[in-house]
C-alpha cells in the first residue's frame, strides 16, 4: 500500500496563505465576539527532530526544553489576545532567543495596544530590556529564572 500525499499537499497551500488565513480568522472573531485588539500572551516552545533534519533550514541545534542538546530544533512563537484567541504563529530557528523572537512577531502584528504576561523565561532580562525600548509592552507574571 502506497502513501497518500493528499494530506501534505494541502498542509503545503495552506502554509503558503498561512498569514492571511491568521489574519482572517482573527478579523473574524473580533468582528463575531466584539473584541478589542490586544495581545496579552506571547509564548515559545520547541520541538526536535530525530536525525540531522536535512534540508529544513530552521532546524537548528539549540536549549531544548526537553533537554534534547543532541537533536536540531524548530521554535513555534504564539500571541494571543486577551480573550485567548490565536493572533499570530510563526515558526522560528531552534538557536532563537525569546528577545528577538518578541521583536520579530510585535514587528509583523503592528497592534497599537499591547499588555502581556509571560511564563518563567530564561531569557526574561533580554525580553525586559527590549519592552522598555519603546514597544509599549508590560510584561507581568513568571518569575524570571538566574541566568545560566
């Protein structure tokens, strides 16, 4: 029995309109819910790939968070807004630090209001500093871990 690539096919045209798809379904649930445009939560997590992940450009060796230093990494960054709707999702290089990744999704979503929270990030004096440069973010809750 062969491999249906149906699947992968259509996994591929809807990453190539993954950016407007966001775009739309979040216009939508402002319009549906009444929502004012906020993002309060922005997170990171990453995931390892078994073998030497050649040909996927972002995969890169990294801190894994599941203490996988052997294996190439992919970061997935997501904002949501403050009724916990997706915002935006982008896919990052596993050797990322969280300061710039904020940087790069605050940069693409252009929303004016902005209030965040954050988990425990390793990083969060990076994050801190960026936020106090003028992106007109507050960062509450976590608790920022020492710096290994």
């Amino acid at each position: 029995m062969g491999y249906d690539f149906r699947l992968y096919q259509a996994s591929d045209q809807l990453w190539r309109h993954k950016e407007g798809l966001e775009q739309h379904l979040y216009d939508q649930e402002r319009s549906l819910f009444n929502l004012e445009e906020t993002i309060t939560l922005f997170d990171l997590t990453n995931t390892f790939f078994e073998g030497e992940a050649q040909g996927a450009s972002k995969a890169q060796r990294g801190r894994s968070k599941e203490k996988r230093s052997d294996c190439p990494l992919i970061t997935l960054g997501l904002v949501l807004d403050g009724s916990g709707f997706p915002r935006r999702s982008q896919l990052f290089p596993g050797n990322v630090s969280e300061p710039e990744s904020l940087e790069a999704m605050l940069g693409a979503l252009q929303c004016r209001k902005r209030s965040g929270c954050g988990d425990r990030c390793r990083h969060c004096n990076g994050v801190k500093h960026h936020l106090a440069q003028g992106a007109g973010l507050s960062l509450s809750g976590g608790k920022p871990q020492a710096q290994a």
